[in-house]
C-alpha cells in the first residue's frame, strides 16, 4: 500500500490560468512526479502534455520519473513564449 503524502506544487503561467491558483498542497499516493502530474490534469483538465513541461523537483530540475515524498515541493513548468 502506497502512503499519503503533502506535496507542494507551483504552477506557472498557462498551468495556473486553467488551476485558477499558483500554488496548492496536494495530498496525494502518487509515488512519481509523472503519477502526480496525471492526478493534476485530471482535476483541473490541463491541455499541456507531459512532455511539453520541465520539472522543479525541491529547487532542482529533474525528469518526471522523480519518486516524491512528503512534504517534497514541486514546480510544472510550461514552455513560455515572449515578446
């Protein structure tokens, strides 16, 4: 049995436009940064693919196979265009 964990997660420009916030704590028995992912864009319906996103792993980029644990703070970057 997978424990519960408190994730803080941020999110950033396009990912908080359709969160409506910018940033949560999650509970959640996602054991990856990938499963927690999946968890998030279910709920809040994000367009942006996995791939399309880097990852923030506690102030350190990491790929999305990242275990997390409690009380572990998450960043979903989505590209951003300027001009």
């Amino acid at each position: 049995m997978t424990d519960q964990k408190l994730i803080k997660v941020r999110y950033f420009a396009a990912l908080r436009e359709q969160a409506g916030i910018d940033q949560e704590k999650v509970s959640t028995q996602a054991d990856t940064a990938e499963a927690l992912y999946t968890e998030l864009k279910n709920k809040y319906n994000f367009s942006l693919d996995i791939k399309n996103l880097k990852l923030s792993y506690n102030l350190n980029f990491s790929d999305f196979n990242q275990v997390i644990h409690n009380g572990d703070e998450l960043v979903f970057i989505p590209p951003v265009a300027g001009g």
